[in-house]
C-alpha cells in the first residue's frame, strides 16, 4: 500500500504521542522501582549508623559501676551529714564529670535523695532532688546495671542515663547516676548523605539528625501511654506533638513518607530494629534521585524510540520519493532501492548495537558501583572489629575480676581500634579507582611488626602462630603504612583459613630482599584457580565465608605502591603468596 507524505507524518505523530503515553503512565512504577533499589542501598549505611550508635552508648556502660566502687562514696552514704565528706565527694565527682565528658554524675541515698552531685555548683543542680520515681534508680537499687534515655526535667537537656548500685559488703546502700547528653550520640550522624532517626516502641521519636523531629509521635499515642510517659517523667508531656507523617509501603523493609512541615518532603524510608535497646532506628534519603533516575531512564528510552522514529521516517519519505519517481525513472528507482535497503540495514544494526552497549553500561556501572561498597565496607572493617570485639570481651572479663588496669588497657586498645578503622575509611575506594593517598619511604620490619599484632587476638582464640625472623638491617620501601599492613594481615588470614582443619597452623613470613613471602601448608589453589585468584568475587572458599574480593582489593593496593602481588604453590605443599615492592631511600619518618 502507497502512503502519502501526510499520512506518513499522521502515522509518526501517532506512534510519537503512543510512546509518550506509554512513558508517562510507566513512570510511576519505574520510580517505584528505583525507591526500592535506593532502599536497599540505605540499609548498609543505616546497619553502620545503628552499630556505631550502640557502641557510643555501650562506650559509657561501664563508667557507674567504676565510679561506685569509690570507697568516700559508701563513706558518704553511711555518714550523710559530714559535711568536709559532703564538699569532698561534691568536687570528686565534679572532675569526674569534666574527665568523662557527662552532663552530671550524682549519688542518691536508698530512698533517691541526691546527696552529692558534680553539678553541685550550678543553679539547675540535681543536689537534694528525689528521683525515686525512675526506672533506672529502682533496676540500681535491685542489683542491676541499668541505662534510661529521658528528657531532663531539671535541666532541659534531653539526656541518657546510666546507673549502678553502690555496695558497702553485701548491702546496697546507695545508686550512683551519670547523665551524658544525647546530642553527643548524635554526632556520629553528621555529614551522611540520609537522615536518621530512633524511636521507642511506641513510635515516640526521641533521637534525630533533624531537630524538628524531636519528640514527635509518628502516631497519635493512647492515654494510657501518655499517663506513662508522665508518671516516669520520661519526655516533655506538654511538648509532646503529632509528626504529621504518611507512609505509603514500596516492599516488606521500606516506606515512601510525605512529611508535612513548612515544606512538603518526600523520602524513602528503611528501618531497623534494635530488640535489645527496644528501639526503631530509620535512614530517611530524599525521594529525589530515583525521581531523577526514573526520568533519566524514561529519557534514553525516548531518545532511542525518537532514533528510530527519525529513521523511520526518512525510510518512508524515500520511499514516497520513490513511488512518486516511478513512472519516469525505472532504473534509478532499481538503484535507490538497493541503497535504501542497505542504508536501513545499517541503520537498523547501528540503533540495535547502541542500545545494547547503552543496556550493558548502565548495568556495568550499577553492579560496580554497589560491588565497590559492599565489598570495601565489609571486608576493610572485618578485621578491627574482630579486634574491638576480642578486646572488649577481655575488658568485661577484667571487670568482672576487679582487673580495672587490664580492663583500662584493653579499653585503650578498643579507642585504637576505632582510631584504626576511621584511618581505613579513607582508604574505602581503593577498589573502585586508583586512590590518591601518600606514599613514600617506610620500614617494611615495622609494617610486619604491626600485621602481626593484629593477628593476636586470632591466634590466641582459635591457635595457629607465624614464623617470622626480622631483618639484620632495616629494608625500606614505598608504600602507604596502614594499606600495606592490610595486605599483610590478609595474606595472614588467608592462610590461617587455608590450615583451618589441620592440627598445627604455622604460617611463614620470609624476607628476601624487598619481597615478603606468606606460606601456609594447606591443600594448595587448584591449578586451574590460579589465573582467577585475583578476580573479584572469585573465591576457593566455602560458602558464606567469603566474598572473594579480599585478594582483588590487596593486588590493587600493591599495584598502587608500584609493586607486585603473585601467588603459587609450594613444591613441599601449600600455597604461598608474594608481595614485591619497590626499595625506597631511607628517610627519618616513613609515609603512613
């Protein structure tokens, strides 16, 4: 059938606005789709979030029942009316205060009378107040560690409170009480892309990065809970407001929510709970970028459909040219023809590769980029959170046996740790792209010397030990210290796990040169896995114990040091891998 030049711009036109309808009635759940996929991402911020909150306040867990073992404490309790005691035990917990960085740490007699309070000297102090009423002074006075987060009645700060019972023998005489305040907790949030907020198990939200969020019910709260809430003096009850929030499910873990407020904002909800807090902890990201993503999205779809409309198009005019051109030119008709056809089979190839190589990047881009995350914060933080954890047990084990300075030691070491792991952070990207941290000349001997101390812990809990014998003269090479020594601990680890159903586990280190050979005596990489060792994701280990990008991430810090990292059997059994770096001039002070 011939088609005229108008009815080929009435069939365009229609098959124009057919697609723009198609996209604008799919756009709705494509940006759903997105908010899904921006909910999963927020659930490995938010899970770090919600760590990093827990070990702030378990940081300070410990400080009340430190504090109550003081001996002038139980002096004062059992002479509450010396007055030189009184002024004494006021300024010990004064300083004590000011060391620890809590709002106030005070001494309350059995029937909760304050007694002495380190804000003695202030107007709003806590000195003479009862605080009989609050749970955190009854769970003391049983026996029980305990922690209560309040809003301040006296001071009007919000605070956190932890308390502990003082003991003269086998008798509780008195609860000793310390306060730090909850802006401190949230600190932790500052500088991250999401929102946050915690909420008690009546959806009270007591703790946000937003202070507009402050102590707003996300759902009107029945009279009994506010008879509660008033009766323990737990929040402000005549500042208690409705968050004008509504949630709109996308999937089982996450919301879309409309927060009415000055300006109307949208975001993308997750939650986590905390069961042993009894808390709800949720990341707020603005709904805006996958908005963004969906119309992006929808706009390549577009610019595709229009290609091939346009080549549509010229197709049909030419052929309308032919038709018209028939009767006179025969033969031209013959050879425009054959140059339409090939030209729209090449046109046709052209659009199909464009759109498969438009497909195959954007898909490459978004597994590399959520690759990139996972892996880095899972596997750089792995090992000093191990250690933070060993050292935390020691310490609790060391409280337990009155052991403060071995507790205090390991507590040190815990504050060293997470020093470590903000240092690592910034070394996060290293498999997304070629960093650009220093680096320079530094002793190999003491990169070794501190591998080799983060595998302690390890080695003590689960047996095994490392060969190693220093150097006679210190090697120096270039590199970055803290990145090098995760090589090292890596390769340590690694080889433990190789040795893991063998009775010895003794890993090698040797030195030859500027190369640091690690050898463990387990089964040996199969001869086929040795080309694919250093892929990502590719791992000889069973699984759900391993992601395979350990030894990706550790080649591409070598390689960024201008070295080499290889990997083989040993002749006797075994596997044995190889860090070759390159030699550096002495200096006074090595590049961290």
């Amino acid at each position: 059938m011939k088609l005229s030049r108008r009815r080929i711009f009435g069939l365009v036109a229609a098959i124009t606005v057919l697609t723009g309808l198609a996209g604008a009635l799919s756009f709705p759940a494509l940006e759903r789709h997105y908010m899904r996929q921006q909910a999963t991402q927020d659930a490995v911020p938010l899970k770090l979030a919600a760590e990093g909150l827990r070990a702030a306040l378990e940081r300070y867990a410990p400080l009340p029942a430190l504090i109550a073992e003081r001996p002038e404490l139980t002096a004062l309790l059992n002479a509450p009316d010396d007055a030189s005691l009184i002024s004494a035990v006021n300024e010990d917990l004064r300083q004590t205060a000011t060391t620890v960085k809590a709002s106030d740490v005070y001494l309350m007699d059995i029937s909760g009378r304050t007694i002495a309070a380190a804000s003695y000297l202030e107007p709003g102090s806590y000195l003479g107040r009862n605080f009989d009423y609050q749970s955190y002074f009854t769970q003391a006075l049983n026996g029980d560690l305990s922690s209560f987060s309040v809003y301040g009645t006296t001071t009007g700060e919000r605070g956190y409170f932890y308390a502990a019972p003082v003991e003269d023998g086998e008798r509780i005489v008195g609860v000793l009480a310390i306060k730090f305040n909850i802006s401190a907790f949230q600190s932790i949030w500052r500088g991250a892309d999401s929102e946050f907020m915690v909420a008690d198990r009546n959806d009270f939200v007591f703790m946000s990065s937003r202070p507009d969020w402050h102590f707003r019910a996300m759902r009107p709260l029945s009279e009994g809970t506010l008879r509660l809430i008033a009766q323990n003096l737990q929040y402000p009850i005549d500042r208690i407001d409705l968050l004008p929030i509504t949630a709109v499910p996308l999937s089982a873990d996450a919301q879309q929510v409309y927060i009415e407020g000055t300006n109307r904002e949208s975001f993308v909800l997750s939650s986590l709970r905390l069961p042993d807090l009894d808390w709800t902890m949720s990341a707020l990201s603005p709904r805006r970028p996958a908005t963004l993503q969906a119309l992006n999205t929808l706009l390549i779809a577009g610019l595709s459909a229009l290609l091939a409309l346009m080549g549509l198009l010229a197709y049909l005019l030419k052929q309308a040219r032919q038709a018209e051109a028939f009767a006179k030119e025969q033969e031209a008709k013959r050879l425009l023809e054959t140059a339409v056809a090939e030209r729209t089979a090449d046109l046709q190839t052209a659009l199909g590769d464009l759109r498969q190589t438009q497909t195959d990047l954007i898909q490459a881009g978004k597994l590399s980029a959520l690759g990139q995350m996972s892996a880095a914060l899972s596997h750089e933080f792995n090992q000093p959170l191990a250690a933070v954890k060993s050292y935390a047990d020691n310490a609790d084990a060391f409280l337990e046996r009155d052991r403060v300075p071995e507790a205090r030691d390991n507590i040190s070491r815990i504050s060293k740790m997470a020093d470590r792991m903000a240092t690592i952070s910034a070394h996060l990207r290293n498999f997304a792209r070629r960093p650009q941290q220093a680096t320079g000349p530094l002793l190999l001997n003491a990169v070794i010397q501190d591998a080799l101390a983060m595998t302690e812990m390890r080695l003590a809990s689960e047996g095994g030990a490392v060969s190693y014998r220093p150097p006679d003269t210190e090697i120096w090479v270039t590199g970055g210290h803290v990145r090098l020594q995760q090589v090292i601990v890596n390769l340590i680890n690694n080889a433990l796990d190789a040795m893991e159903d063998q009775a010895t586990r003794v890993v090698t280190l040797t030195l030859d040169d500027t190369t640091l050979h690690v050898r463990d005596t387990g089964p040996g990489i199969a001869p086929e896995k040795v080309a694919h060792i250093f892929d990502p994701f590719f791992t000889t280990k069973a699984p759900g114990k391993g992601l395979g990008l350990g030894l990706s991430i550790s080649y591409n810090i070598v390689s960024d040091f201008g070295g080499t990292l290889s990997a083989r059997n040993h002749p006797d059994g075994g596997a044995i891998f190889s860090v070759t770096l390159r030699p550096a001039v002495p200096v006074e002070v090595a590049a961290q």
